[in-house]
C-alpha cells in the first residue's frame, strides 16, 4: 500500500505552485497491483485529484474501475464547493475500495468524505503513510487547525553569527536631494511627509546560488513580511526574480506613513491585527524574511513553525547585528551552494 501513496505524495507535489489555497492531493487506481488511472489537483477550482484520476483510465479499462483500489493522499470532500463532492464520484463509479493517507482538518469536510464512502458499502483504510500526507499539506494543516497561516522564519548570517553590520543611520523629517537618490520614487512625496533613513547598503550574505533557494522558497509562500526598518534601509522587492513562480503579497509590519509604502505593499501595525487579516483571506502561508527584531518578536511569542538558517563563510570582522535565537527546536542542517543550511522546526 505504501508504493501507492507514495506515488500519490509525489503527484501531489506537481501542484505545489498552483493548487493553493487548496490541498496538494493525488490519487492512483489500482487493480490487481497495476495502475489504470492516476492524477492530482492542478489548480484550485478545477477538477480533485480523483476526478482526474478516474477521467485518466482508458477506455477498456473503465469496467475494472468495480474491481479497483483508489489511492488518495487527503480525504475525498463530500460538500460542494467550486467542485461536486469526490465521494459522489467514487460512489457512483462503483470503487469498492479507498486507501486515504490523513484525513482532512477542513471543517465542510473533516471525516465526512469517510463516512459518506462507507455508508455506501465501501472499504476505507485510513492513516496511510499519513505522516508523510500531512508534511506535504502542512500549511493547509496549520491554517485549519490553529487558524493562521503556517509561519515560515528566514535569515542569512555571517559565520560569526551576524545578520548586518550596525549601519548608522541618519534620521531626516524634511526630504533633501540625497533621500531622493536612495528611495523608490513611490516613496517620495512632499518634504514634510517622510523620515527618510541614510544609510550604508547592507551586509550580503548569500551567493547567487543560495540566492535561487531563497526565491524558490518565496513562491511556496503566499505572502511576505519584512519591517519598517529593513523596508527603508535595504528597499527589498521581495519578488522571486532568481525562481519562476508565484510572487507572495508583500508586507510590512509596523505603522508605516503612506508616503514611505511603496506601491505593491500593505502594512500592518502589529502582528495580532496581521495574522488576524491573513486568516480571513485565506493567506496559508506567511514568510518572514527580517530584521532580527521582527524575527524576534515571531519566535518570543511562539509564533512560527518553520526557520531557514543560511549560514555564509565570511566573518564580519567588525560590530554587527546578531541572528535570531531560537530556545528549543528540531534542528536538521545540509551544505548547499557552499553555505551551510540550518532548518529548525518548533516543538
């Protein structure tokens, strides 16, 4: 049974980029230990894995469907929504037998899916390498079970432990000819409006290489954060210009004038009214880029599942900002791109 699911999980993750807010699913059909059908859930709003998987059986194969096994790596629905129900379609296509790796934490769906399938005679076997199901919808986990999104922490630091230099800066109330220079014309409005940060450019870590990891990690999220601080100092795009995908909303956290929001950015004063805002668009899944007192604020409270740690070979040789400390976690590290990858995950 394991192979099966297994081959249900990697279908599933052809959908990581554009299945979301939906589930990541994949289902494959089985009779007498040979697939017929197999598919997964492309896009939210079109067909479910198993409707996929059953429209993908040949022809001389659909009378074997009332002798099958499907496969599914998430609990068939049994509401309507933008689709009818899975369980109808594997009811009324007379599939005696359903192996579903975890069951699925939405409320409209939550053990209903299994209920309605045996109620109509079939044989469901649930927990199917169901570790393994939930680790790949880990963010549609969190968002239904603990109502926010799942909570993604990412820095780079110096090998002596430093995610920046201390950059000086320079606090202006009246805009002048060098605050121009520095800030986004979307930034600038009338002298009177802005406190404008000089500074000098910040400390890069990452190589280009490490760089394409931490784009890609981008389009897995559907949003962004940075501060107000970092926002004015370093001006990031938060865009994944090195990976191709989905670009995240970008966010600021702290109470930013309107005059120093550039444009393709929304604000929020303090995390509680964000997570709230993100919960209620659906927002599953939040990355948390810096600095270290927004980093901070996340892990004091609690608030993360997630950090990626890219350590650099450099030193900084000089007075720096310190990386974030995390108090207790599950710790895993790798080599990539020449820099050493630390992955924690709260306990």
């Amino acid at each position: 049974m394991q192979k099966y699911m297994l081959r249900c999980i990697q279908l599933a993750r052809q959908g990581e980029q554009t299945a979301p807010p939906n589930p990541m699913v994949g289902a494959v059909i089985v009779h007498n230990n040979r697939i017929i059908g197999e598919g997964y859930h492309v896009r939210c709003g079109e067909a479910h894995a198993e409707v996929n998987a059953v429209r993908s059986v040949r022809p001389e194969d659909r009378p074997l469907l009332r002798e099958s096994t499907i496969f599914v790596s998430l609990e068939p629905c049994a509401h309507y929504g933008k689709t009818p129900p899975c369980a109808e379609l594997i009811i009324r296509e007379g599939i005696p037998r359903v192996v579903v790796g975890c069951v699925d934490p939405f409320a409209k769906v939550k053990g209903k899916g299994i209920q309605m399938l045996r109620e109509a005679g079939c044989e469901v076997i649930v927990g199917v390498c169901e570790k393994e199901c939930q680790e790949l919808n880990k963010h549609f986990f969190t968002f239904h079970t603990h109502k926010r999104p799942f909570i993604t922490l990412k820095w780079a630091r110096t090998a002596d432990g430093f995610i920046d230099a201390c950059r000086k800066e320079l606090l202006q109330t009246q805009m002048c000819d060098a605050a121009r220079d520095i800030l986004p014309s979307s930034s600038v409005t009338t002298p009177s409006q802005s406190s404008v940060l000089l500074s000098k450019p910040p400390l890069l870590i990452s190589t280009p290489e490490t760089q394409v990891r931490a784009h890609r990690l981008r389009t897995t999220h559907q949003a962004i954060l940075v501060g107000h601080r970092t926002l004015l100092l370093d001006k990031p795009s938060l865009t994944p210009r090195a990976w191709d995908g989905p670009a995240p909303l970008r966010l600021v956290l702290g109470d930013v004038p309107e005059s120093e929001l550039p444009e393709g950015f929304e604000a929020f004063a303090d995390i509680d009214s964000l997570l709230t805002a993100l919960h209620q668009r659906n927002i599953q899944a939040l990355l948390v880029e810096g600095g270290r007192q927004v980093l901070q604020s996340f892990i004091d409270r609690g608030l993360w599942d997630e950090a990626w740690e890219e350590i650099g070979t450099d030193l900084l040789h000089e007075e720096g900002v310190p990386a974030p400390t995390i108090p207790q976690a599950t710790v895993t590290t790798e080599d990539f791109g020449g820099h050493t990858f630390v992955h924690y995950i709260h306990k």
